[in-house]
C-alpha cells in the first residue's frame, strides 16, 4: 500500500489505489455557474444542470431529493441516543487511538492553516472525532450522510470510494453553500471503507482569487496523505504474524514513514507561509522554503543561524516559547535592516514524559497578506466603475468627468453630496481606476458608536480595554494599506478623533489604541458628507486644519431632482434589475404612475427611488405599476388635496398620519431603526408591533 507520490500537484490528487480525478481550478465563471444552477434546483427548475455541475452531484441531488430530505434541515439535530452513540465510538475505538495521536503531530507541525475543522466519521456518517479551529458543532449521536442532509462530502466519498473535493453549492444543505469540504476513505485490507477524514474549511468571498487557490490546492493530498498513515497502522495491529513477517511489515512501514515525511516536506514547500523550527537554544533546525525566503538564508544554512538575530530589542517571542503556551502574535522581523511585520503563530512541542520544550514550530504570515483577508472577508470591496454610474443629465456628467480627472491623483477627495446620491459609488470607481487590486474599507463615521470609533479606526493591541482580542485587532486605515480607506459622513466624526486623523494623513503612520508605535500605511483617502463642512468649521465644530486636508480636490454629486430625465432612466433600470434577479417578467407602468414618479422630489435621492422601487414591483397587480403601488409617502407628497371632504377627512385619520410619519422616518434614518426611533419619539418595541399593524415593508 503506497503513500501519495509527494511530488504531485495535490491539486490533481491520484494514487495508484484511487482513480485519478481532476478539480478544475474555482474560477469566477464555474463558481457563478454552479450557484445558478443550485439556485434553479431549489426552486424545482426542470433545466438546472450545465457542464460546470458534475454528474455524480446531479445524481445525488436527484436521490436526496426522492429521499425527501429539506434542503434547510438543521444540521446539529441529533438521530440516536446517547446510548447508540457510545457503542458506534467504543466499536470504533481501535481507529479513534490510532488517528488522535496523529492529527496532534500535524497540527504540532503547524500544516493547518486557521479556520479548518476536521472530523472522523465512521461509514454510515457518524461523528467520531472533531478538530480545528472553526466554529464547533455538538456532534454526539449527529449523522451526515446522503440519507440525513443530503448530497455531502461523505456520502459521494463512500459512494465513489475515492477522496473528493466539494465546493459551497454543490452541497444538498444550504447551510453549507459557505463550505469547501475535503474528503479521503479509511479502507481496510478487503478493501471496505470504514470511515472516511473530511476537512472543511471556510469560503471566501470570491473563493477564485489566486491567494485562495494556494491555499488549498495541497489540502486533498493532505486528507488521503493521513488516511493512508491510518491504514497502514490498522494493518500493523490487526496482523497476527510471525516475525520474519513483522520485520517485513516493519521496514514497510518505515519506508511508509519516510514517504510520509517526504511528503509533508513537499507539502510544507509548496505553502506560502513561513515555517521554521527551532531548538530550545533558539537555532533554527528546519525552514520551508518560504521561511527561507523570508529570512533570506540558505537551505544548507540552518543549524548555523539562531532566530535571535531576526528579533526586535523588546521581541516577546523567547519569552512566549519558554511559557509553553501555543499563541499567535504579531512583531517586527529585523532582517538585513529592513523591518516588516508578521503573524506568527507558536506551537512548543514538548519531550515526552518531561515538560520540557524540546522544538518549537513558528509559523509567519505577513501582516498585509493577513489584512488583505481580513478586508476581503469584511466585505471591503469596491464593485462599481465610472460605468455603472448611470445618467445622462449634464450635472451628473459634470461630477463623473471631474472624478475620472481626479481618480489617478494620489491627493485627497471630498465627495459633498444629499443623501443617497451615489457618494460611495462615486468613491467605488475612483478606487478601481486608482488602485484596483489593493482593499476598499468604507466607514461611515455617523453610525459608529463615539466611544468605539478610535478602535475602529485606528485599531487595538490585545488587553488595551475590557472586553478587548488578547491579540488585538487592525483598524481600517491598517486594513487599507496598498488601497483606499472611504470615511463616509465625515461631518459626524466627533473632534477628538479629528486631531488623530490629521496626525495620520499627514504622517501616513498610525498607532493602535494601546500601542506603543507606529506603523507606515500608504492609502488613498476619500471622504463623503452631506453636510457644509465650512459653516461647521466657521462655528468651530469641525477643525479647520483636517477641512482643508481633506477637501484638497472637492466634487459635488448633484440631487436626483436636478437631474432632470435621469429619473425615467434610473426608475425602468430598477424595476428591470429587480424583476430580472427575481425571475419575474417586467410589469408596465401607467403614464398617470409615470407622471407622479417623475414629479417627485426625491428627498431620498437615487436610494429612495431604488427602494420605492421594489416596493412598487412586489405590489403590482395584473403585470401592471399604477399610483396605488408606489408607497404612501410618495402619493401623499404628490397628490393634490382634493375639495371631495370624504377624501380630506380619510387623509386627516390618526392611523394614516401615524402610518405616513412612520415611513418618512425610515426614508430619512435610511431604515436604521435607532434613529427611526429617536425621530419618533417611540420605543424599538413599539415601532416594530406598528410597522406589523400597518404592514409596512422595510429593511433591517
């Protein structure tokens, strides 16, 4: 029984026991392609398939769904009792010894990287071991396979008998659309699964970009690298053998072992984070060749270099190791007098029967790489270009001509515009022209609470306030680095920040909350408000100096009812949009509903009418938009008084006024409901038992 060969691209796993499959790259186009086609399953759609989608996840969706299963069940729900449960482990015993011991030893290695759980199910799905970092789940007596959730990574293991790979939507249950799962069978010498290791670990946003794709391309080859340790060792014990027999076995295995290592060590190289061990004395006893790179040494170099010559004066790093705790911190390497930060995460291996530290495994990650993740799992990016800006009124073409001139300046925008005209979209295509490949973070400095917007802002080292990460956290203006930091509502930012911001736009170098230095961030600063900045610096509520740093270059984005034909053309763009997304066919609009749209005011600006909108599209009746689709405050602003005094008095009833100051406190809080409250005077409770009375539509 052979091991992986460990100069494959695990990204093609093949052995000479399973059948070679290939796992296409995750490319945007499959990816789009796959949801669409799960998206037209689930709403019983006859044609669903494409080539993207495989056969055996067709024909299995096909079976979960004869099955009956919902493909909303919940997960954690528990099918036997504790009883059951404990007998299926104690059966499983033998295999449950075997593995624990080695998931410590990959994890001591620190060949996992953050965010993975791995389980140990035996044939039938049922959870015997979970490990990792990811969220936990209660997994006694919990069962997943084809005939309790669906379609899962298990079940098309046990039923291909090879490992596999599933990505979020491929998945029968939607709760694991989030999902890239990796499975490898546990087979015994009859050639029978009895278990199968599965990995998962989270998506993100845009799982095709490259950084993502490293970092998983080897993980299969991992899953089927353990499964074959964990046979090789069921053999070793079930085997009754006479002893030339286990000398056999026994330099099998030991060939089995160095194949093993090798292929870690493959493995290990062809990660793009640093790693290294070091002695208790602090040399450095193994590097990848990424920890080579990083700290510019030569392979046949180590044992001769010491991590000490790579530290800071007030380095933490000895001090951790010597705690023994595993931990993850972030300093500065100092190598060839350039400095630049690190995660670094540390792992003691102990002697066993001592406690003490014999080897300790450091694994580095740079701290932009590591920002970069975090802003694009936060959601910071920039969707929009000068292209989806649509209009065709002189006034707006004036604001997009001026911000195309400003975009490839490195100086400081002032978007100044009412809301819900498109500021942060403005700001969205100025970034994708200046810097498109570095993070977008948006703050909008009115709906940050006061006393949490400096740590927001500008970060926290770890135990610098109760209830503050032990490891502390960046700030948006770190998470902007190599990009664009957008401060929305600008006007609300409360003095005493403003003097911090000045000292960073004008240093480019922040310091976190707690921190006791600086940091070099080179980001792109635009800001928005809706207010005069320079009536508010005249009456001494906003600092003069910041005003002017900021509104170094200055755009208007005019209101929507200044835009004269712009609203037909962004009213049909809507409606289009929405019914398209929802699969409807596009309702008319009557020229009376059209007359009263386009003579509105919109206060609200390009948002409102977006909102107004969808509302008209889910009321109309008879694939028709008439007046009485539009919502109420619309008509109510629209509508002349009639002289007919049944029509006065029903305008002047309690419920409708309650009902119409209800809605324009959600258009002017843009549906926040704090300051929908705070307008009305009334409690969250309140607003929320009149919002059901009334039936109206808003969003949370």
């Amino acid at each position: 029984m052979s091991l992986p060969n460990p100069n494959l691209n695990y990204s093609n796993v093949s052995s000479d026991r399973f059948s070679s499959e290939q796992y296409p790259l995750i490319t945007q186009k499959r990816w789009e392609a796959i949801v669409e086609c799960k998206k037209r399953f689930l709403q019983n759609e006859e044609s669903y398939c494409n080539d993207y989608l495989r056969k055996e996840i067709v024909e299995s969706w096909q079976k979960s769904r004869k099955l009956g299963i919902d493909p909303n069940i919940k997960l954690t729900k528990s099918k036997m009792n504790s009883a059951e449960y404990k007998k299926i482990v104690e059966n499983n015993r033998s295999l449950i010894e075997i593995i624990s011991p080695l998931l410590n030893t990959f994890k001591n290695m620190a060949i996992f990287t953050s965010g993975y759980i791995l389980y140990l199910c035996d044939r039938d799905g049922t959870f015997l071991i979970q490990e990792g970092e990811m969220g936990r789940i209660p997994t006694e007596g919990l069962v997943w396979d084809e005939n309790t959730i669906g379609t899962c990574v298990h079940s098309l293991c046990v039923s291909l008998k090879r490992p596999v790979q599933m990505m979020g939507p491929e998945h029968y249950n939607v709760a694991l659309n989030n999902i890239l799962a990796f499975a490898a069978p546990i087979m015994n010498e009859a050639g029978e699964i009895i278990a199968t290791l599965i990995l998962g670990q989270p998506l993100i946003d845009r799982p095709w970009l490259e950084s993502f794709q490293n970092a998983n391309s080897h993980t299969l080859g991992l899953i089927t690298s353990l499964a074959v340790a964990v046979e090789g060792q069921l053999k070793l014990i079930h085997s009754n053998i006479s002893v030339k027999e286990s000398y056999q076995n026994l330099k099998i295995a030991h060939e089995n072992l160095s194949l093993s290592h090798a292929t870690m060590k493959a493995i290990s190289n062809f990660m793009d984070e640093g790693i290294i061990a070091i002695d208790r004395t602090g040399t450095i006893i193994h590097t990848n060749q990424e920890g080579a790179r990083i700290f510019k040494i030569e392979m046949g170099e180590k044992g001769n270099r010491n991590i000490k010559e790579f530290l800071c004066s007030h380095s933490r790093l000895r001090s951790l190791i010597e705690e023994g705790r595993s931990t993850t911190i972030e300093e500065p390497l100092c190598i060839e007098n350039d400095e630049h930060s690190y995660m670094i995460h540390i792992q003691p291996i102990f002697s066993p029967g001592t406690e003490h530290i014999d080897v300790a495994v450091l694994r580095f990650n740079p701290v932009e790489k590591i920002n970069a993740m975090v802003a694009s799992r936060s959601g910071a990016v920039a969707n929009y270009n000068f292209e989806d800006l649509m209009g065709k009124s002189k006034e707006l073409k004036r604001s997009i001509d001026l911000a195309q001139r400003f975009a490839n300046l490195t100086d400081n925008i002032l978007l100044i515009g009412e809301s819900g005209t498109g500021k942060e979209l403005f700001a969205q295509a100025i970034h994708n022209t200046y810097r498109p490949q570095g993070p977008f973070m948006a703050v909008n400095c009115a709906a940050m609470p006061r006393e949490l917007i400096e740590s927001e802002l500008f970060g926290y080292e770890g135990g610098s306030f109760t209830g503050a990460e032990r490891s502390g956290r960046p700030g948006k203006i770190e998470l902007a680095n190599g990009g664009t930091l957008f401060l929305d509502e600008i006007g609300d930012m409360p003095l005493e920040i403003q003097a911090v911001l000045l000292r960073t736009l004008e240093d480019k170098q922040v310091m976190r909350v707690g921190g006791r230095r600086y940091k070099k961030v080179d980001f792109r600063l635009i800001s928005a408000t809706n207010k005069d900045l320079y009536s508010m610096v005249k009456e001494k509520q906003y600092r003069e100096d910041l005003y002017f740093r900021l509104s170094v270059l200055t755009i208007n984005i005019p209101p929507l009812r200044n835009r004269g034909n712009d609203i037909e053309i962004l009213y049909k763009y809507f409606i289009e949009k929405y019914c398209k997304k929802q699969g409807w066919k596009i309702p008319k609009i009557t020229p009376e509903t059209e007359k009263i749209i386009n003579e509105y005011k919109w206060p609200g600006n390009v948002r409102q009418l977006q909102n107004a909108m969808t509302y008209a599209v889910n009321t109309a009746q008879k694939g028709q938009i008439t007046p009485d689709c539009l919502p109420n405050y619309i008509m109510t602003d629209t509508t002349p008084i009639s002289n007919d005094k049944m029509a006065k008095d029903e305008m002047l009833r309690l419920d409708n006024l309650e009902k119409m100051a209800i809605e324009t406190a959600l258009l002017r809080s843009d549906n926040n409901m704090d300051r929908a409250v705070e307008i009305l005077g009334i409690s969250r409770s309140t607003l929320y038992r009149k919002l059901k009375e009334y039936q109206i539509q808003h969003k949370i």
